[in-house]
C-alpha cells in the first residue's frame, strides 16, 4: 500500500506541476504580446534604444573592472595598446591619396630662411 500512496501524490505532483506550467505559459504569452505592442510604437522604440545603449555602457564597464581584477589577482599585465588615430584625427591625411600629396610648410619667398642659404 505504500507504493499506492507513493504513486498517487507523484500523480498529484505531476498534474500540479503542469497547471503552473501551463498558467506560466499563458502569462509569458500575455506579456510577449504586450511587450511586441510597445515595440511598434516610435517613442517605445527610442526609450528601448536608450536603455539598451544604456546597459551596454554599464556592461562593458563591469566587464573592464572584473577583467581587470582577475588579471590583477592572477598577476598578469596587459601591455598598453599604442593610441590610435581615429577618422576624426585624421583629417586632411586620410585623402592624401585623392588630392595628391600635400605639404604643410608654405613655399615661395618671404620665409625666415637667411637668403644666402641653401639646402
């Protein structure tokens, strides 16, 4: 008899569990639909785009602290990565090759050089 009683509330578990399955179904349903109706609106999509700039920034924050702690922790040193120029620090050099080459100092007469100097 005590398998009887045994089997029966593993059935009793059984059909509970599946009730809670279902109603959570149902709710993660409910609330995908709504979240995909917020989504068509423009001012949702802004606000979500923020957010999600947002959370990215604090992400890779956090990442660059733990990263840093480990290697700090395991006592290895990462070697500094040279600066390097961006398309907005470029300038004029980045479209040397259309332009043809260009200088920076100025030619002809009227410079400093002493006159009776050559190069």
């Amino acid at each position: 008899m005590p398998e009887q009683n045994w089997d029966e509330r593993l059935l009793e578990y059984v059909r509970r569990t599946g009730e809670d399955l279902k109603r959570t179904g149902e709710e993660f349903l409910e609330q995908t639909q709504k979240t995909f109706e917020d989504l068509r609106d423009p001012a949702q999509q802004e606000k979500l785009k923020a957010r999600v700039s947002e959370l990215r920034t604090w992400a890779m924050t956090k990442f660059e602290e733990a990263r840093s702690r480990a290697e700090e922790a395991l006592g290895i040193e990462r070697p500094k990565a040279a600066p390097t120029r961006s398309a907005k620090t470029r300038g004029p050099a980045g479209k040397k090759a259309k332009g043809g080459s260009r200088t920076t100092r100025k030619t002809g007469g009227g410079g400093k050089r002493a006159k009776g100097r050559q190069r």
